[in-house]
C-alpha cells in the first residue's frame, strides 16, 4: 500500500518540507525579492513539487503513484540540475534555495527524499500479470 506502513513516514517528511519550503519561499518573496529572484522563484518551485509530491502520496491508487512519480522524477532532477548549477555557477545563486549544494541547508534530505520516494513506489508497485 502507498500510503501505509513507511509510506506514512515517507508522506510526513514530504509535508514536512512542503511546509518549510512554501513558508522559506513566501518569505523571501515577500521580503527580498529583488536579491535573488532565481533563487526564491526555484524554492517556490520545489515548495510546490512538494506540496503535490505530497497529495499523491496520499491520495495512493494509480493517480496518486503517476503524480507522485512524476513530482519525484522532478525533484529528483531539479535538486541534481540546481545542486551542480549552484556549485559551478555561485554567482546566479547569491542566495540558497532549497536544492541548492544538493539540498546542504536541509542536510542534504532533499537529495535523499526523491531517491527514497521513487524506490517507496517502486517498491509498493502491482505486480499485475
């Protein structure tokens, strides 16, 4: 079952950082914008990669595993595009966001959390016949 057993822990983490990332990026639109807009529109973009990563984790049944395969496959690549862009390019990111240095501001849970999310799914898959 998607949302049973680990799924359960799985799913608070996700919620968990849908509501740090939503409340981090809110606040730094709200406050600073003009300081690094990159980098506070890419945390409003994880935030939301979150927030629906965690409503298909949820609702489980095959729409919820096609969304959240499909939020995870993302979050999966904007951490690893936005963790290396951060590194070679320290100038486009005057500020973190979330996936930048491959999630370090969250102890690296962000490069963690789709990796476990994708193989959570792989894992409670049918195996139809």
């Amino acid at each position: 079952m998607l949302n049973g057993g680990p799924g359960r822990v799985l799913i608070a983490v996700y919620l968990l950082f849908a509501i740090a990332a939503t409340a981090r990026a809110g606040l730094q639109i709200a406050t600073r914008f003009g300081e690094a807009p990159l980098a506070y529109l890419l945390s409003a973009f994880a935030a939301v990669v979150y927030i629906i990563a965690t409503y298909g984790l949820a609702r489980a049944g095959e729409l919820g595993r096609r969304i959240a395969l499909v939020c995870c496959t993302i979050e999966l690549v904007g951490v690893l595009v936005v963790g290396t862009a951060s590194l070679l390019v320290p100038s486009a990111f005057p500020d973190d966001t979330v996936w930048s240095g491959f999630g370090e501001g969250y102890g690296y849970i962000p490069l963690l959390l789709p990796a476990l999310g994708l193989l959570w799914l792989w894992r409670t898959r049918s195996t139809r016949a």
